[in-house]
C-alpha cells in the first residue's frame, strides 16, 4: 500500500509539473503576439492599398469632363455608357507595373450632378469579385461592395492642380485563408497634382465612439472589433512610386491598440527627403514591454 501510495504520489507530481510547463509555454507563446499583431496591421494596409489603387483607376476612368471620355488601364477594359452616366471597368491581367493580377469587375455611376468634374458631384463605385493577387506573394484579397465619392472642390483628379474627395463606403473582404469581413470607410482624400507629378493626402473622416479621424472600422480575420484611427494624415507620392512616405494610424478597440508609423528607415527611424524603406508597428504586449516590427513595402 505505501509503494502504491508513493506511485500516486509521483504521479500527481508529475502531473503537475507537466501542466505548469503547459501553462508556462501558453503563457510565453501568447507574451510574443506578434503574428496577430502584425496580420492586422497587414490586412488593413492592404486594403487600403488597393482601395486607393482603385481610386487612382476609377478618376483615370472618368477623368474627362462628361461621361463619354475615357482612359486607358493596364490589364482592363473599359466600356462607356453614356446613357446612364456610367463607366465599366472589366479587369482580367496584369496591373501597369506587373506585380498585381487583377481580376473582376468595377461599375462607375454619376448619381449627383450633370458630370464628376463639377464641385458636388457624387459617383458610386460599385465592386463585383474584384480580385487582387501579388504576383511576388501570392497573397490576394477579394473586394466586394462600394464606395460613394464626393467631389468637395470640383475639377478632376491627375488632371487639375489640387482636388478634393470624400468617400464613404460598405465593404465585403476575403483575404487569404479568412472569413469575409464586412468593413465601413470614411475617408477624405485630396490628390495635388503637378507636370505629371502627384501626392495624395488621406485622413479619417468620422468619429466613432469619441475617437476622431477614423477611416475604417469593422471586425478583423480573428473576430475582433477595430476602429483605424489616421492620428497623421498619409501621403503617398509618385517619386517613390505611389507609396506611403508619411503618416501614422492607430488600430483602436483591440486589447492591445496598435500605432502604424509610415515612411522609416531599416531600423524604424523616421525619413524626411527620400523614398523609405518601408512602416514601423508598436505595441505593449501583454507583458507590457514594447514591441516594434519594421515591415517593407
């Protein structure tokens, strides 16, 4: 009976230091929440890419000053109906620089105004299965719902020297390996243009819940509410090929709020006059000890 008690014994030792090493390695791998982290961060940067790609696209599209005058897109077709003040835009190859496959199919429609140069105009772009694929990662995401552009100031985008949009938006997601999401936008977009050069100033356009400057809201991949809040407006240039080299946003609502620095170095410093290489994320994990991931463009 002692013998048989003292195997109990080691036993339920052994039991218990198994389920404490079990604990402690939860413990740690959720101290390192950096996949997590940096997939939000991904997800939405991502999104906001290509949904400013598609703007970029949509004013090329209707960039005459009526319905009816149009421009050519790498890798689509774009089919004018001027009876219903409208713009197909079919997408089925590569985009101008060779990197994004793109296909599906976007619908521009005037809704307000006599034609989207003018100070007031409104068009709705409307998303159908539009499909963006990285060639480099294989990485892609679908895109469906729309966006409703408000044209503040008058004139055309690429065109004129400065012009001003609104954008207002529901939007269907499916990344890679995810549940479709459902995300809002609220954007305010000014697009200067200058002898073929361009920057593009974005800022949030709403507040939610006491937050100001919000852009977009919704649930993420891992069923997580967030609100993205634009604490500094981001500036995309032509010179370094249309990408972010200033801004900063803040993921809010989540357990662990998220800052996303946009234009730094290799090593997370902040660049002033040339192309950066790429955004600095920061966090306090649960640890509260500060983590920072820089990520390339």
């Amino acid at each position: 009976m002692k013998q048989l008690f003292t195997y109990v014994i080691i036993g339920i030792a052994a039991l218990s230091i198994t389920v404490s090493s079990c604990k402690k390695k939860d413990i740690d791998e959720n101290d390192d929440d950096t996949t997590i982290q940096t997939q939000q961060v991904s997800d939405e940067s991502l999104f906001l890419n290509e949904s400013e790609n598609s703007l970029d696209e949509v004013n090329i599209a209707i960039s005459g000053s009526t319905f009816g005058k149009t421009r050519t897109i790498a890798g689509a077709t774009i089919v004018d109906s001027p009876l219903i003040k409208a713009v197909f835009i079919t997408y089925n190859g590569l985009s101008g620089d060779g990197k994004r496959m793109r296909v599906g199919e976007v619908k521009i429609q005037l809704v307000t105004g006599n034609n989207w140069g003018e100070a007031g105009a409104k068009v709705r772009v409307t998303y159908s299965n539009l499909r963006i694929t990285n060639i480099q990662t294989s990485k892609s995401i679908t895109l469906n719902g729309f966006h409703l552009l408000t044209n503040v100031t008058g004139g055309r985008a690429f065109v004129d020297a400065s012009v001003m949009h609104t954008i207002r938006g529901e939007m269907q997601l499916f990344f890679d390996n995810a549940a479709s999401r459902n995300w809002q936008i609220a954007r305010k977009r000014i697009v200067n243009y200058n002898n073929g050069n361009y920057d593009i100033t974005i800022s949030g356009d709403t507040t939610i819940s006491g937050y100001t400057n919000i852009a977009v809201w919704g649930t993420n991949r891992n069923g997580n509410d967030f609100y993205t809040q634009l604490a500094q407006p981001i500036i995309f240039n032509s010179i370094c090929l249309g990408k972010p080299v200033s801004g900063q946003k803040v993921h809010k609502k989540l357990a662990r709020e998220i800052t996303v620095t946009y234009g730094v170095d290799a090593n997370g410093n902040v660049v002033i006059g040339t192309c950066p290489y790429g955004l600095k994320v920061n966090w306090i994990n649960i640890r509260n000890v500060n983590k920072t991931v820089v990520i390339s463009y």
